[in-house]
C-alpha cells in the first residue's frame, strides 16, 4: 500500500497509523461501498484539475477628485489686491514672470540690471518689492502643492491595479480581458480630467496677478471605481471555484484512499493480523511489567552510586589529602589545612590553616604557595575532575619557595600529575632555571590502569617579552638541549675539534669559537680554581705548563674574542686553523678526567666513539 508515496491521488503525504485506523473505522462500517470502476476513472480526472492559490488582496486607492476641483477652483479664481501694483506688469503676464526671475538673479548679486546695464536704483527695488508682495508669492506656493498632489494621484491611479490572467481559471479569462479595456479606459479618462486641472493652475501661475474663470473637468471617479469593485468580485469568485475545488477533490481523494485501504485488507488477511496483534500485545504487557520493576531498581542503584559519589567528594577528605602531601613530600609536620562547617549553612565549607595546633595567621608567601598547590593537587583527585582529563596549568608553583620545595614541587608533579596521566594537556612555566633543570627530567609518558605504557609529547617555548607585548617562541636549543649552559658550551667545542671539512652549514661553529671557549674557561676554571678564576696562571695549570695551547688559548680568549689590542682583527676571516687546534688541545686536556669526560659526551647526546679526536 503507497498511500503515503501517492499525495496527489490520495491526498496525505503524511499517512500515519492513527490516520489508518480512522481509515479502517469507516472500511469496516457495513454501509460503506467500494468504487466501481466507472466511479475510479471519473475521480481520477476530477482529482487532475490544478488549484491555484487565492487571488492577492487589492485595495482600492481612496480617489480625491472633488476635492482637488475644490481647491483648483479657489486657486485659479483668486482675486490679488492692485494696490502698489506696476500698471504694465499687470497688464503683460509673460513680462510680469520675467521681471520675477530677474529679481532673483539680481538681488544681492548685481547693482546694475545685467540686461540695460542701468543702475537698478532703491525706489525701484521697493517699487517691485510691493507689486511682488507676499499675497502672490504665497498662491504660487499654493498652486505648486495642488499640482505636486495631483501628479501623486495620477501615478497612484495608473499603478494601483495590473491585472494578471495567470491567477485566474480559465474560466474568467474573458471577464478579465473585458474588465482590463475597461480599466484602461476608465484611468485614461481620469488621467485626462487631473491634466485638465494642473493646465488650468498652470495658466494661472504663469499670470498670476489675474484672476481667470474655472472651467469644470469631468469626473469619471466613478468608472474607476466600478472598474475596481469588478475586479474584486471575479477575486471573490475565483477564490470561491478554489474552494469548492478543493473540496471535491479532498472528497475524491478520500474516496480513492479508502478503495486502496479495503483492497489492502483483503490482500493481507487483516482479521488474523488482529489475532496476532492481541497475543502479541499480552506479551508485552507482561514484560512491560517487569520492565517497570527493574526501572525503579536501577533508580533506587543511581540514587545509592550518587550518594556514594557524594561521600567521595567531601572536603574533609580533600583536606587530608593537602596534609598528605605537606607531610610526605614537604616535611611540614606542623602546618595543616582543617575543614570546618560554615556557620551559616552546613552544605558550605570552609578551610582553617594550623600551625602547631592552633589557627595560624600570618602565612610567609612561600607558606601560601605551597598550600593552594597542595589544594590545587587535592582538587585534581576530586570526584567531579577525576578522569575528567582536564587541561591543566601550573603558572610558576616554586614562587618565595627556597631549593629544597623546588626539588619537592618537581616531585610531587611528577608523582601526582605526570605519572598518572590524568590531563589531555599540561602546561607548566617558570622563571627559575634550577626549576627548568628538574622539569626537564618528567618523564614523556605514563603506565596506565592496564599497565600498557602511554607517552605523549614535549614541547618547550619561553615567552619573550619586548616593550609592551610578549611572544611565544621555541626554546633555544642551550636551554632545551643542555641542562646547563657548560654543557652547550663543551659541545660546541667538541664540534670544532671533531670536524672535518668546514663549509657554509657548519662556519658558525667557528665563528663563534672564541666566545665559546672563553665562556667555558670561565665557567670550567672557577669550580675548579675558585680562588682565582680564569686566568693566565690557570689557562696554564690546565694545559699543564705547556706554553704554546695557553698562549694560543689566552690569544683566542682576547683577540678573537674581544678584539683586544689589534682592532683590525675584527676585519679580517676567522682563522679556522688556529680555532681547530685550540679545540682539540681543549678535548685532549678534557680527555685526561675521563669519567668527567664520559660524562659530558653523554650529557650533550654524543655517542661513546666519538671521544677519539
């Protein structure tokens, strides 16, 4: 059965099982008749016709013919006062407009009369100040508003109504073809009456001081409007054939459906459905029931896991948690965190800090610090962010702490944060360098509850501040790669002392050699002299007395580096020789301390066989 599929034959794209049954209730009433076959062909062409939609809406414009004749009549009639009047102006209508134009483009602008060139004298502007007076002026006024209203209704009348066959049956074509010569007509003839009325306030205009007679235009308002009023009737009767239309064919349509629906029931056996239909109805009330049973235990289950979860997140134990971690990772035996219920409600709560069993006040910062990332590391285990994988961002925790906190802040987040994984980003800043050294060590992922190994990346950036704004750049490599600047310094020896052939990729490392190398004296014979530093009696107690290595070490150390005494030498290429020599008696000198040595290879990530030079 295609009922649904079938909107234009059947009349219900939306052909629901409620819709059905209805249906089914009137097929099963014993005086219903199934169609003929005569009476399926005869709907089938009824349900062919097309319906069109209502006609728009026309609303007539309102007509102000007479009252237009009334002002128009008063206008051209009106009588202007002689007095002060100039004879001839009076008695020449086109010299009287011109001498009014003059005015204008003289007054203000020009003494003399820009036509005779005679000077326009003060009694003769008075003279025509008089006979132009205001009296005048105003029903010139009057006049152009008249013509400006009656210019609207006529571009009112000429587009107030456009017939258009194509939303009308066919039936009312020749109505409309009748009804649109007329209205033609009709608008035409009453165009030609307003022309009648602005030519005559036209003529008066051009003399205005002369009153003139009025003749009366014709008024075809009247054929306008039953023009109008004919249109909206075949609106009405075409909205009303729709109606009707559509009734017959939603009867037919109906009818059509319901041979569909009876022919269905015989195909499918529709009365050993129903008996299906009540076993299969018995059943479900049956598990319906035990349905409705187990509902209400799984709610009563929700309601006891809530409860539970409840107890989870009590601040009591949240506050134990704070001391744990004071305790075990900090040594502060004598500072804890007690929840207290707030007087006020007992659903809040709220924290007390003791020191030596009593209420402390006056917390150091470092004091301060150490307890909110305590509590910010309690919360991170708190039952609404547990497995939560929240992004976390600890913004410089050893700030007022001294080394020893430094070492345990280090620890607790990698105990409590990094180890168990439980964030999908971590971000962690500092500006302590000691703090940036143990940083480095977290490991790069985590064991998890199946004890599968799950790492996840690193990243390093410092924010570099210029002026007024701040950046985020990469982390040089002296800071990322080296846990201090020794260990970048010895690399950049160890290069210059292994390489082969210098070329444009590697001429740096030369380049910057001598500062280097200074850097690395000064850092390397101050823990090892710290009495005298880098010196030339020390560059000497590490090459061992041998002359030529310090002499050519203290020569690159000041020359090179600092340009000292020979200005020209910052002119001139670097000697990559005399560089390469000084590095590898360095490494020799370096190579004599070889678990040191051993050391600082690995440190700066250089495999064992290449401690041969």
């Amino acid at each position: 059965m295609g009922i649904k599929y079938k909107p234009e034959r059947f009349g219900d794209q939306n052909y629901t099982i409620t819709k059905l049954e209805d249906d089914l209730a009137e097929v099963k009433k014993p005086d219903f008749q199934p169609l003929t076959a005569e009476e399926i062909a005869q709907h089938e062409k009824l349900i062919e016709e097309k319906a069109l939609p209502d006609t728009p809406k026309f609303t007539s414009p309102n007509l102000s013919f007479t009252i237009f004749v009334k002002e128009a009549e008063l206008l051209v009639k009106k009588e202007i006062s002689e007095s002060d009047k100039i004879e001839e102006l009076v008695k020449d209508a086109v010299l009287n407009r011109w001498v009014n134009e003059g005015r204008t483009h003289h007054r203000g602008k020009h003494e003399k009369c820009a036509f005779c060139d005679n000077t326009i004298s003060q009694e003769r502007w008075t003279k025509l100040d008089k006979h132009f007076d205001e009296e005048s002026e105003q029903l010139e006024k009057d006049i152009d508003a008249l013509v400006k209203r009656i210019e609207a209704e006529k571009k009112a009348v000429s587009t107030a109504l456009t017939i258009n066959p194509s939303r009308f049956y066919s039936k009312f074509h020749t109505q409309l073809s009748d009804l649109n010569s007329a209205l033609e007509s009709a608008v035409n003839e009453y165009q030609s009456s307003l022309e009648a009325l602005i030519a005559q306030l036209a003529s008066r205009k051009n003399d205005i001081l002369n009153a003139k007679e009025f003749v009366q235009p014709v008024d075809f308002s009247p054929e306008l409007k039953a023009v109008w009023d004919g249109y909206k009737t075949l609106c009405n009767e075409s909205d009303l054939f729709s109606s009707s239309l559509n009734s017959e064919q939603a009867s037919a349509r109906k009818a059509l459906r319901l041979k569909e629906v009876a022919d269905y029931l015989i195909i499918i056996d529709y009365q050993s459905k129903l008996d299906s239909i009540a076993a299969l109805k018995d059943k479900l009330e049956k598990a319906s029931s035990e349905k409705t049973r187990i509902s209400v235990e799984i709610t009563q289950k929700k309601a006891l896991i809530s409860a539970k979860k409840r107890e989870l997140n009590d601040e009591e134990k949240g506050a134990k948690k704070v001391n744990e971690y004071l305790n075990d990772f900090f040594g502060h035996k004598f500072l804890t965190l007690e929840s207290k219920k707030d007087a006020e409600s007992s659903k809040r709560i709220r924290f007390e800090v003791i020191r030596d069993g009593k209420k402390a006040y006056h917390l150091s910062e470092g004091e301060c610090s150490l307890l909110a990332f305590c509590y910010f590391l309690a919360k991170l285990d708190d039952i609404e962010t547990r497995d939560s994988n929240p992004i976390i961002w600890i913004d410089d925790p050893i700030s007022s702490l001294d080394g020893n906190h430094i070492f345990f802040i280090y620890s607790l987040i990698s105990a409590e944060v990094v180890a168990k994984g439980g964030f999908e980003q971590l971000f962690i800043s500092t500006h302590n360098l000691d703090f940036l050294k143990y940083l480095k060590r977290l490991k790069g992922g985590y064991i998890d509850s199946a004890g599968k190994n799950v790492g996840f990346q690193k990243a390093y950036f410092m924010v570099v501040r210029q002026d007024r704004t701040s950046t985020v750049q990469v982390m040089p490599s002296y800071l990322k790669e080296y846990v201090t600047e020794f260990n970048f310094l010895f690399h950049q020896i160890h290069k210059c002392a292994t390489m082969g052939a210098v070329d444009d990729t590697n001429y740096i490392t030369f380049y910057n050699f001598a500062n280097n190398a200074r850097k690395f004296f000064g850092i390397y014979l101050y823990y090892k002299y710290p009495d005298q530093g880098m010196s030339e009696r020390t560059l000497n107690l590490f090459f061992g007395y041998d002359s030529v290595p310090a002499v050519l070490a203290d020569r690159i150390n000041n020359e090179y580096s600092h340009l000292c005494g020979v200005f020209e030498r910052g002119a001139t290429p670097v000697e990559v020789p005399e560089m390469q020599l000084a590095a590898r008696k360095i490494i020799e000198k370096l190579k004599e301390d070889s678990e040191q040595y051993s050391a600082l290879l690995r440190s700066v990530g250089e495999p064992p066989e290449a401690e041969g030079v």
